[in-house]
C-alpha cells in the first residue's frame, strides 16, 4: 500500500473503532495528568516543608544539587516505566484490533494474559532505549565538542588545533546523525516484535527488524515525514480524540505493511509456541 492508502485505511479504522481510540487518548492524558499533578504536590510539600532552594525547572539547580538530580531520575525511571506500560496496553489492543482473524486465537491469548506479557515486554523496551542511547553517545560527545569550542571562540582562545577540532566535531555531527536516523529506523519494527511475542529474545528480534528493513529506509522516512502534517496538531491542543490513536494506527499498518508474511506467519507461530510453553508451566 501507499503511504496515502494507509492513512485512508487508518482513519477508517479508528472511526470504525472509536471507542478505542477514546481509551487510548484516556490513558494517557490520565497519565500526563498524573505526572503533572505529583510534581505539583513535591513542589508544595517542599515549600511547606519551607526548603526555599527548590527549583525544578532550572537546570543549574541539578548542577548544584546531586540529591536533587537522583531523585529526578528516579521519578523520570517511575513515569518512564508507567508510560511504557501503557503504550504496551494500548498497542497491545491496537495489535488485536488490527490483525485479521486467522490470528485470532493467538490474539486472544496473548489479551488474556496481559499481566505475564507486561513485565517481559518492559525489560525488552528498557534494552532498546539503552540500546539507542548507547548508539547515541559519540553524538552527545561531538556536540560537546561543538559547544566547547565555539564559547572557546567567543573568548579568543581557539588556534589552528581547537578550529580542525571543531569542524572535525561538525563533520562528525552531521554523519552521526545520519547514521542514527538509518539505525533508528532499521530498530522501529522491534517494538512489534516484542509487542506480539513479549518472550521473543530482544536481539533476535532486533535482528529481525533490521533484516526487514532492509531497504525500506527511504519508504520508512517519507511515510514518517507525510505523518507530520497530522502531528503538528498535537503540539498546540491534547488530548485529541483522533490524532493520537490515528499516528498510532498508521504506523501499525505501515509496520505490518512491512512486515509482510511475518506478520501473518512467523511472528504468530513464536506467540503459538509461548502458549505451549506457558500451558506446559501451569
């Protein structure tokens, strides 16, 4: 399908499905609600507890402060985790809502046992975004190196060596990006993947996902550039009863799209071996 023929089948399926895609804006517009409204109540407890020194959205204030700052990451790990749970649940509906019914019993188990699927689902999730922040880190170093050099400049202390240091750090930069924008999108199926079969070995299915999108890098990137029209909405009113659950849609399509026969085929067959496995446990 085109990338015009998958959003016409996504918005009909989300209109088809509307009650969904209320849930699904529900969801997380309970959860930004919830991180939103326990950062309200640290930052009343700590003025009433009269700690004058508390300022949250200030960045120096985590550089003088290393309790501050831990405590910081442990609440973004509590939100991420909470996050991720939900986007399990609601891809997980999504999943079921999507694939056809030669799948069905597979669906049905895998729906009705949501408790076992979660907690393998999230180690799998967590891998993933070390995974891409571990691919990410020469990045975050050549832009230091940009920032480093160019106040360097701006006080006249930069020779001949710290000039090629900086536009070797440019050059660099530029190629990284281009390089993690390729790794990024040959890794975008192992969220399904593991959505669909949660037991799945996480670099199996990283294997898996960068054997399918082989070649399709350059489809992936304009199918996610024709998404921004859609998305541009969420910036400025959420929650939205459509935008939301329509992103999620047409990216689930264009992923099966992908996919292919595995989708029909191989990737069930490892959630109909689970199943075996998990009645031989009980």
């Amino acid at each position: 399908m085109s990338n015009k023929e998958i959003r016409k089948l996504a918005l009909k399926k989300i209109i088809y499905g509307s009650d969904m895609a209320l849930i699904s804006t529900v969801y997380f517009f309970t959860a930004v609600l919830f991180v939103t409204l326990s950062e309200m109540l640290i930052y009343i407890l700590i003025k009433m507890a009269g700690i004058e020194d508390y300022h949250p959205l200030d960045p120096a204030y985590y550089a003088r402060s290393h309790t501050a700052l831990i405590l910081l990451i442990l609440r973004c790990t509590g939100y991420a985790a909470l996050f991720s749970a939900l986007m399990f649940l609601v891809c997980r509906s999504f999943i079921s809502f999507t694939t056809e019914s030669g799948t069905g019993g597979v669906n049905k188990f895998l729906t009705g046992h949501i408790g076992k699927l979660l907690l393998p689902s999230l180690k799998n999730n967590i891998r993933l975004i070390l995974l891409k922040l571990l691919v990410a880190t020469p990045l975050t170093i050549s832009i230091y190196g940009i920032i480093y050099y160019t106040r360097l400049g701006e006080r006249g202390g930069v020779d001949i060596g710290g000039l090629l240091l900086f536009m070797m750090s440019i050059g660099f930069t530029l190629v990284w990006i281009g390089v993690l924008i390729r790794y990024y999108i040959s890794l975008s199926l192992v969220p399904y993947i593991i959505d669909l079969n949660p037991r799945a070995n996480f670099f199996d299915a990283c294997d898996l996902s960068i054997k399918l999108m082989d070649g399709n890098h350059t489809h992936t990137l304009g199918f996610m550039i024709s998404l921004i029209p859609v998305l541009l909405p969420c910036l400025f009113v959420y929650p939205m009863f459509i935008i939301y659950p329509y992103i999620m849609e047409c990216r689930l399509l264009f992923a099966k799209e992908i996919m292919g026969e595995y989708w029909h085929d191989k990737i069930p067959a490892m959630a109909k071996r689970w199943e075996k496995q998990m009645g031989r446990k009980e």
